[in-house]
C-alpha cells in the first residue's frame, strides 16, 4: 500500500469512527426494523474508501448523509421491483414459482434496473414506456416529444446497454 492510499485509509478510518454512530442514528430516523441500518452505514464508508484520494473533506455529514441517501434509494428502488414481481407472479406458470427461479428474476430485475438507471432519462423512459407500458413507438413518440427515428435510437441504445448482461445469464 502506498503512502497515499494508506493516510486516505486512515482519514476514512478517522471518519468512521467520528461519525459511524451519528450516521446509524440518521438513518434509523428513515427506516424500518427490517432493514440492517449498521449495513448501510457500513456501506457508505466502503464507497468513501473505495473512491480516490480526498482531500480533507469540509462537511463531512453532508457527504455521509448524500452517499446514504443513494444507498436508501437504491434500496427502496429495489423492493419496488421485488413487490412488482410478486404482485406479478399470479400471472406467470406454475413452474415460475420456485424459490430459486424467483432469485434470479429478482437478480436479474435488479441488474437490468441499474443498467437502465446509468442511462440517459429519454432513453431510459422510451425504454419502459415500450417494455412496461407496452406502447408502440408511435405513442411513445408523442408521449416523449420526440421523433419515431429518435425513439427507435433510443431503444436500440438501450437494448445494446442490457443485451451483454442477459448474456451473462445462464
């Protein structure tokens, strides 16, 4: 390790220490039970650490309380996909219905819903507007203001970001 990854690690150590406590406290204020509030705490130190060399930090709270913020969106995020799955499953075939089976389209829901995320906002809502709303790429054009050949760009952008991760699938 080198001199500068070491004092970054020890700065976030300091941080940690600091204000660890102070931020479990913040974050209980916005969650329920069943959710490991140290978890997310711990989490947003990893992503501090894992970030470059920074220079002292100036408010060091706002920054904790921005990047677990994130954490909380993303969770939330993905128990919506989780309930939106479950409300679905009545419609899908009885062998859908496995433990295992329901593991993957959960991970692969939550892969596609960060991929998506990463996206442009009109690529991304031509995207659902197609797969979740189901209209056609005429309406989807007037719904955005955009041009057919535009929504057709859009979607295939979007296709070529999610096709390599579908691949990875077994």
């Amino acid at each position: 390790m080198s001199g500068n990854q070491a004092s970054h690690s020890e700065y976030v150590g300091g941080l940690f220490r600091s204000h660890y406590r102070w931020l479990c406290g913040r974050l209980r204020q916005h969650l329920d039970a069943s959710v490991s509030v140290e978890d997310i705490a711990a989490e947003t130190f990893l992503q501090i650490l894992a970030s470059p060399s920074l220079v002292p930090i100036r408010e060091p709270r706002a920054l904790l309380t921005t990047i677990a913020q994130r954490q909380l969106y993303q969770l939330w995020r993905r128990r919506d996909l989780e309930r939106d799955y479950f409300n679905a499953l009545p419609d899908l075939e009885p062998h859908s219905h496995s433990p295992e089976n329901r593991a993957q389209i959960i991970e692969a829901l939550q892969a596609v819903d960060v991929v998506l995320d990463r996206l442009p906002s009109k690529v991304k809502a031509t995207f659902l507007l197609s797969h979740i709303n189901g209209l056609t790429y005429p309406q989807i054009a007037v719904e955005l203001g955009i041009c057919q050949r535009s929504v057709s760009d859009y979607m295939s952008k979007a296709l070529t970001r999610c096709l390599p991760m579908t691949k990875r699938r077994p």
